[in-house]
C-alpha cells in the first residue's frame, strides 16, 4: 500500500496537488473536505482517522501536537513538513514523489520528515 497524503491548507497549492494526482498519488486537501480554518488538531485527526500523512509547512505547532502524541500514547500515520517559499511546485512535487516512492506506510507511522531531506 502507497502512502496516501492530506495537506492542510498551508501547504496546499493547486498546482502541487495537480502534479501529485498526475503522478498517481493519492492526495486530498483541506479545501476537498471543507476544513479551511480549522485547528491544527483537527486537521490532524482528520488525516489519522483517513490514514494519511499530513503535509504542512506549520512546523511548529504540528510538531508541538507529535510530541504530545508520543507522549501520550497516540498513534499518526506521519507528519511532512516543508519550507514555505524555499521549493517550487516542481521541486516539491520531485521531493514528495521520491518520499513516498521509498518510505512504506508502516516506515512512516508516528514520525515526522523533512521535505528538504529527500532532495
């Protein structure tokens, strides 16, 4: 099984998730399922009760709420983060594709990657 992605509504841009989709990812975003202005829990309990790892450029508090899933026993099926402005589209898209091409759903279960480490 293929890691399945969810970017909040930070990370999502149009033409990334179009070039995701074209390169046979399974990609939903915030806006496809009406979450724009919601809490950074709740988008990632949306994307744990999907089983998809959640894309985000908010490095901060997502990693602020892994570290409080951690340490209270609580399960997610991964956090990307990216940089804000620092890739293109394409540099995110070649990134995210080789990420899910090598990591198993298994392999990314509670941890968290660094777009800028898949380059």
């Amino acid at each position: 099984m293929q890691i399945r992605l969810y970017l909040d509504e930070d990370a999502m841009d149009n033409d990334l998730v179009r070039a995701l989709r074209l390169r046979g990812l399974d990609v939903i975003t915030a806006l496809d399922v009406g979450l724009i202005g919601s809490t950074d829990l709740d988008h990632l309990e949306h994307a744990i009760e999907r089983g998809r790892v959640l894309y985000s450029f908010n490095v901060s508090d997502f990693l602020n709420l892994h570290t409080q899933f951690l340490a209270t026993g609580r399960n997610h099926a991964g956090i990307v983060f990216g940089q804000q402005q620092r890739y293109s589209v394409g540099e995110q898209m070649r990134r995210m594709v080789r990420l899910v091409q090598m990591r198993s759903v298994e392999g990314m279960r509670n941890t968290v990657e660094f777009l800028s480490a898949w380059g």
